[in-house]
C-alpha cells in the first residue's frame, strides 16, 4: 500500500513555510494532505481536477482566548511552489457530507455557514482513497471537538463505521527525536490519545440515543417474535379510537365556543366605534398639521425676507461705498500740484482711481450691478476724472522734459571746453526724472495712449542734449589730440623715400577713438535702458549681463541709477516680457532719442583717416570689441550706430587702398623701369605696420587688403615686364625675388601673405628658367638644336637609321661637336658674363649662375646619352669633364 501524503514531513514543512510566507503569524500546521479539487459539473464536461493541498493550521492565543483553528487550500505556483489559495475558519463549518454519486465514496464537501455566494456550488474534494479521506475528515472532526467544542452535522458516512475505523487505524503523531546515538524513537503523547478517544465516543454515543428511543417504543408491546399482523391490527384499533376521542372532545366544548363568538361580536362593534373616532380625530389632526405647515411657511418667509433685507442693505452699503469719491483724492485729480513734495499724494490718488474703475468692472463686479443708473453715472465721472488728470500730467510731463534739458543745455560747464574734456553726467537728470517714474507707471495704466506724445518729447528734449554733448566732446578730443601734421603716404615717388609716413607715431588718433567709444557707448546704452524702463516699455533689460563695455556707467551714476524698482499699480514686479511690436516700438523711440548723433563719430573717423588711413584697423578693432558686447542688449540704435561705424570705417580703409592700387598702378606708365620697383620694399613696409595695428577679429578686413594690393602689384609688374621683352625676365626675376626677401618673416605667421609669397616664388622660379635657358641657347644653338631634331626623329623611325638621315650623319655630328665645343672655355667665360652683365642686383648673381650650370649640365648630360645611343664609338668630351670645366667658373 502506497504512503499516505498525510505522512510527508516534506510537505509538512512546505506547507508551513506558504503559510509563514502569507504573513500569518503563530500559525502551526497540524495536518497536510494532498486532494483534488472538483465541482462536479465540471468533470462532466470533460475538465480535469486541480491539485491542492488541504492543510489544518492551529494559532495559539497569547492572552488566555481560545485557540483558533483554520482549514487553507494551497496550490502549485508555476515554479512548482507551494502558495495559499483560500482560507476558511473551521468555526463556520456546519455540515461534512459525502458525495453519493461517486461509487468510490472518495469525494466528499465540505460546507462552511458564511460562503458569500450560497448559489454556487461549493467546491468538490476527492481523495486518493478512503483511509485519506477518513484520516482527514477525522481530523477536521477531532479538531472542532477539541478546540470549538461542537461536532458538524454529518452527511452520506456510517458514524459507527468513522468510529470503528478511526479505533482500528489510530496513527499516533509521531515526535522524531534524534538519541546521542542517531537513531530516531517514536514518542506517543497521553494527550493524543485521549483526544482520540473522546471523538470516537461522541460517534458512538449518537448512535447509541438512536437504538435506545426505539428500544423504548418497542418496550411497550409485549409480543413474541412473527406477531406482526397481531402488532398492526392493534395500532388500527388505537388510531380509530383516538378519532373517535377527539370527535367526542370537539362535542363537549360547543358551549364554550358559542361563548367565545359572542364575546368576539361584541368586541367587533366596539372596535368600529374605535375605528370611526379615530378617524374623527385624524382629520381633525391633519387640518391643524395643514394650518401649522401655513403658518411655519409664512413665518419662515417672513424671516427669508429679513435675511435678504439685511443682505441687500449691506450690499447696497459696499455698492455706495465704492461709488463715493473721496474729497481728497478728487481734488488732487482735478487741480493738485505735480511738484515733487506733491507727488506721493498723486500716486496715491491714482491708485485710488486706477482701483476705482477696476472694481466697476465685470470681473471685479456682479454683472447684475453694471447696468444700474448709478454705476453707470458713476462710470462716467471716473473716467472724466480721469481724462483730466491724464491731460493734466501729460502737459506737466512734457513741458518738464523740455526745461530740464533747456537748463542743462545753457549751463556750459555741463560740456567739454577748451582744454577740458568733460565726461557727460546724466546723474542728477535721471534723478529728477525718476521722482516721476510712478506716476508714468499710472498713467499707462489708467490710458495707454498717452505714452506717445510724451516719449516723443522726452527723446526730442534728450536728443538735443546728447547731440550738444556729443559735438563738444568731439571737437575738443580732436583739438586736444597731438598728431603728425603731415598725413602719411604709402606706396608712392619712385625711390625708398616713401617711407616718411611710416614713422610717425599716429597712436594718439585710434586712442582718441577709443575714447570716443569708452564714453559714449555706454552711456547711450544706459539712456536706451533708462529711456525702455522709464517710458514703460515691457521689455527685457537692455544691458547684457557680464558684458565687459557696458557693465558699468560710465556717466558719473552708481550702478543703482538705472534701477528704477518700477512696480505696476497692484504692486508687483514688472516682468521683462515683451512682444516683437513692442521691441519694434522701442528701437522706433531710440531712433528719435539718438539720432544725430552719429555724425560726431563719423567725424572722428573722418579726422584720424586723414591723419593715419591705417589706424582704421585699430578703430575696426576697436569698434568690433564694443559691437560684440552689444549683441545681447535690445538697445537697436546703439547697435546700429556701431554697425555704421564699423562700415564707414571699412569704406575709408578700401578707399585708402584703392588709392594705394591706383599709386601702384601708375607705375604701369612711367618710362621705362629697370631693377627693383619702388613699391616692393614699400609694401613690406605697409604690411608690417598693418599687422602691428590689427586688433580683434580685423583679420578678414586685413587679409581682402593684402589680397587686393598683392594682386595688383604683380599684375603691374607682369605689365612692366612685357613693355621690354629683352629685359622681362630680369625685371620678373629681381622684383619677385625682393618681394620673397621682405615679406620674409612675415609669410610665415600671416597665411595670406604665405599664399603670395608661394605665388611670387613660383613666378620666380619660372622667370629664372626661361632667362637660363635663353643664355644656354644662345650660346650652344647648334649642339642642342641637333639633338632636338635627333629626338625627334626617335619618335618616327627606328635608332639605327638615324645616322643615315640627311642632316644628322656621324659626319655632321662631328661638325656639330667641333664648333660647339671647341673653345668651350671661352663659350662657357661668354656666358657667365652675359649673365652677370644683365642683372642689376649683385646678390642674386650667385644663386643664378649655379642655376645655369646646373640646367647646362643637365642638357649636356642628356646629348651625351643620346649620342651614346645613336652614334656609338663616336669620340664626345665626357660628363664628368664637363663638370670640372665648369666647376673652374
């Protein structure tokens, strides 16, 4: 016979650790067993039964309550692992019965009295055999006896048979302790067996009261064994006398019953009467439950009126409370001062307005109070008022702008004068302007419209200021500024005397333009920002933060000034969001505000381009650093100004340099030149003054110069070259050459000056060979003409015929070889002097003249060959003789 599952300590400890697992605490598991679960129907249909394990599970009470016992269902995760399912409390279980549709009496159900759903079917547990299911149903049974104290009802089992069983099979739980010796003992506790003992006396004792009522049935007949005709006939006999008795009974009492059936009529009428004064009364009851109802609504409208009254009355106070005008504040709309001790009092007063009409309004207002006569009036005297303090503040403002300014403008010690550059001080103007900054803030508030006007007088009463300061400081900088009287002249005369404009110092000019800047470009910077938060534009701040130009003032402030801590009427900060519009609202404002001003700087520029053309690569430098610390900032006008100098300086600068090509190009027409051109080492000059002056990012503006003036200094030496075809080479040859020389060191840091020094090379190297190869022609004609015509042939017919060609016999050859080299001490004596003879700088002679024996040796070299070649054991003077010839000059 197979092991029990109920003896698997395996499963045993599997089972206690789900449970532990679940977040049970002190739960024991007293009994396991492997079950298959069912529903009937299901296994009808063809379905399998689930596997589950069915563990009895004891929690021992810690504080002297019954312990408490549970049945749990567990089943097989996919990794095979045990996990609990359901939970069910044994303390409900009221009825064990077994399935009588399974022959095998295995499958039994268990029903419990708390199911949430009594309509489904309870589950369905079958048993590997019947000792499995006796064991466990003994168990449950032994378990409710012993710690609920009650037995569940029993269906489809023999109790005697559960009984007896359960006395022939009782398994003792078996305690494995381990002896000092390893073996394992069998320990059966007294307990255990009394628990067992007393289940399968309750068993028995229901069995027994059940023998025991029927023994005594039985005990009231005495009769013999086959007497059952006897025993019937007798219960018959019994049964008609007890009818008859009880007909008898229901005789006697016909009395009584007449009695209790008059007492009944008379009780009837009594509980009409009853019944029909209690409807009197009721409808007596509803008519006063309907005049109380009238009088509780009347009572209760009566009090809803008396709340709204007294709502209404309060409203009506808030209502002509905002309506009033207080005196005070009306009289500083319509007739106050606008003097600076006044202006706390007007502020106050156009809060008080701006308040005023907002609180008639929708949002602000029930929508049911704007269309009543006296909102309206009201409406429409705040907003007389406040057209007349508009118009009041706006003239005030307009003409206070304009003598502010008229005061600065007749003071003259506010400017620069004779001896004394004065640094523009714009701190005292703002703070006058700024005693007002609220109340513009107000005025846009209460009408948008009228921040036109007044901006435009603001920038016409400022432009006129900044305009006298501008043309003072201009004109005193540039008297002040000690400069060469002569202006500079570059690349022009006919000799090295054009150098006189290189050596003045002209540093003083480009300062004087850098001064110009430092003073002026940051304070229109901080005009254009006070001018944005004064005027109430709403836009982002105008000075860019860590610019290095325009992080402070330059124009006597702190840098507080420009902070002018404006706040909208309701008391919060402005924020720098703004739209294109209104951008485009403030660079039109800027034009108006500075406009004019650029012709100082234009003068300036104009000033020390007369002095110095080439400090326009300092003032290009100069102005690129300030345009570049301006590309963060919304002042347009300031940009714009910068973007037209840097342009006006450009154009001067190309125009000094178209001048300087025209000079160059002048050259073209003189007589007839030999030697080294004047501009040549004038350039190098020019180039080296030009990098000395570069700053910033005026790389591009110098290298378009250089491209320009190289490009037309070698185009008029190729024109000068052609005009004498005997000398070209030689004009090519010095000049390219001179150029190399003087740009020497600077080709090697300048890139596009090292582009035209690899130009000039190039050409130098090409002029040098046709010169070469013209002297070696002109001299052995005849030997290298031959082995010209000799070559060519080579193409056409075959090398041995050559020599049989008319022209070119070995006869010839010789000819050819006796009259060139011949004396070709002398040849090679003619051609060295002719060489020297022709060039008019003795420090390229050398280099040259090594050139020349170089290429002759090479032609030599390659007749020789051919001669080899073609006329074999023809005698001809070798290479190496050559050489050493040669090497004699």
């Amino acid at each position: 016979m197979a092991k029990s599952s109920a003896d698997d300590a395996e499963l045993r400890r599997a089972c206690a650790s789900a449970v532990a697992a679940s977040g049970a605490r002190g739960e024991e598991v007293a009994f396991s067993i492997r079950v298959a679960k069912g529903r009937g129907i299901f296994e009808k249909l063809g379905r399998l039964a689930k596997p589950r394990v069915l563990a009895l599970t004891v929690k021992q009470s810690s504080r002297g309550e019954a312990n408490k016992a549970f049945l749990r269902v567990l089943k097989y995760s996919s990794g095979a692992v045990l996990e609990p399912a359901k939970l069910y409390k044994l303390k409900h279980l009221t009825k064990v019965e077994v399935i009588s549709n399974d022959p095998s009496g295995c499958t039994f159900v268990l029903g419990f009295d708390n199911l949430r759903s009594q309509s489904v079917a309870p589950p369905q547990w079958t048993m590997r055999n019947i000792d499995d299911r006796n064991r466990l149903l003994f168990c449950i049974l032994n378990m409710c006896k012993e710690i609920l104290s009650y037995l569940p009802k029993v269906v489809g089992i023999d109790i005697v048979e559960l009984a007896l069983w359960a006395k022939e099979n009782t398994s003792t739980i078996d305690n494995q302790v381990n002896t000092q010796d390893g073996q394992e003992t069998t320990v059966v506790t007294q307990t255990e067996r009394k628990v067992t003992v007393t289940v399968e006396n309750d068993l028995v004792s229901q069995a027994k009261e059940e023998e025991e009522d029927m023994e005594a049935l039985l005990d009231t007949y005495v009769m013999g064994i086959g007497e059952a005709d006897a025993f019937s006939e007798r219960l018959k006999q019994e049964l008609v006398a007890l009818e008859a008795a009880n007909v008898y009974q229901l005789l006697e009492s016909e009395p009584i019953i007449e009695e209790v059936l008059q007492g009944l009529d008379s009780a009837s009428a009594v509980v009409d009467d009853m019944d029909e004064w209690l409807r009197i009364f009721n409808l007596k009851l509803r008519h006063m439950r309907e005049d109380i109802a009238s009088i509780e609504s009347r009572n209760n409208g009566l009090e809803m009126q008396s709340v709204n009254n007294k709502a209404l009355m309060d409203e009506l106070d808030k209502l002509i409370e905002r309506l009033r005008i207080p005196q005070e504040f009306a009289a500083s709309l319509t007739g106050g001062s606008f003097e600076e001790s006044r202006m706390l009092k007007n502020v106050e007063a156009c809060e008080w307005l701006t308040g005023a009409i907002r609180s008639l309004e929708v949002p602000n207002l029930d929508p049911c109070y704007v269309n009543m006569r006296a909102v309206r009036e009201k409406k429409a005297e705040l907003e007389k008022l406040k057209t007349t303090f508009v118009r009041r503040a706006s003239e005030f403002l307009r003409n206070y702008f304009s003598s502010l300014v008229d005061f600065m403008i007749s003071d003259k010690s506010y400017f620069s004068q004779r001896g004394q550059l004065k640094r523009p001080d714009h701190a005292d103007l703002r703070y006058k302007c700024r005693t007002y900054a609220r109340l513009l803030q107000h005025l846009k508030s209460l009408d948008k419209s009228c921040l036109g006007p007044l901006r435009k007088a603001y920038c016409h009463s400022l432009n006129l200021l900044l305009r006298r300061e501008a043309r003072e400081f201009a004109n005193e900088l540039r008297a002040s500024t000690k400069a060469p009287k002569n202006p500079a002249v570059w690349l022009e005369g006919s000799n090295g005397s054009g150098h006189n404009g290189s050596s003045a110092d002209t540093s003083t000019v480009s300062d004087a333009y850098s001064k110009m800047l430092t003073i002026f470009i940051p304070l229109l910077v901080d005009e254009s920002s006070f001018f944005a938060h004064f005027m109430c534009f709403e836009v982002p701040a105008l000075v860019p933060a860590g610019s290095p130009n325009v992080s402070k003032s330059k124009s006597g402030g702190n840098d507080a000034d420009d902070d002018l801590g404006l706040m909208d009427p309701d008391g919060n900060d402005l924020k720098p969001d703004s739209t294109s519009a209104e951008l485009g609202t403030l660079n039109e404002a800027l034009q108006e505000l500075l406009d004019g001003i650029q012709e100082d700087f234009y003068a300036v520029v104009d000033w020390a381009y007369k002095i110095d053309p080439l400090r326009c690569i300092s003032m290009h430098g100069i102005t690129e650093r300030y345009l570049s610390g301006q590309k963060a900032d919304a002042a347009g006008f300031v940009r714009k100004l910068l973007d037209d100098l840097e342009s006006r300086i450009s154009a001067q600068f190309s125009r000094f340099i178209d001048e300087a090509c025209h000079q160059i190009e002048r050259n073209e027409r003189n007589v007839r030149q030999t030697g080294i051109l004047a501009y040549i080492p004038r350039f190098a000059v020019l180039a080296s003054r030009m990098e000395q002056y570069i700053q910033g990012q005026s790389r591009d503006l110098i290298d378009k110069a250089y491209t320009k003036l190289v490009s037309t200094m070698f185009a008029t030496l190729e024109k000068i070259a052609q005009s004498d075809p005997k000398t070209a080479d030689i004009v090519l040859i010095e000049n390219y050459a001179a150029f190399q020389n003087s740009l020497y060191d600077l080709a090697n840091v300048v890139p596009t000056l090292a582009k035209f020094y690899h130009q000039a090379s190039e050409s130098y190297e090409l002029a040098c060979t046709r010169h070469i190869s013209s002297l070696i022609y002109l001299q052995f004609e005849r030997l290298f003409q031959f082995n010209r015509k000799v070559e060519e042939l080579t193409y056409t017919i075959a090398a041995e015929e050559i020599p049989f060609q008319l022209g070119l016999s070995k006869t010839d050859l010789r000819r050819v070889l006796k009259s060139s080299l011949s004396g070709i001490d002398k040849s090679i004596g003619a051609m060295y002097r002719r060489l020297q003879k022709t060039l008019t700088s003795d420090e390229l002679f050398p280099s040259l003249w090594d050139k020349c024996k170089k290429e002759f040796l090479d032609k030599y070299e390659s007749f020789v060959q051919m001669v080899t070649r073609i006329y074999a054991n023809e005698p001809i003077m070798s290479v190496a003789e050559m050489k050493d010839i040669l090497a004699t000059f």
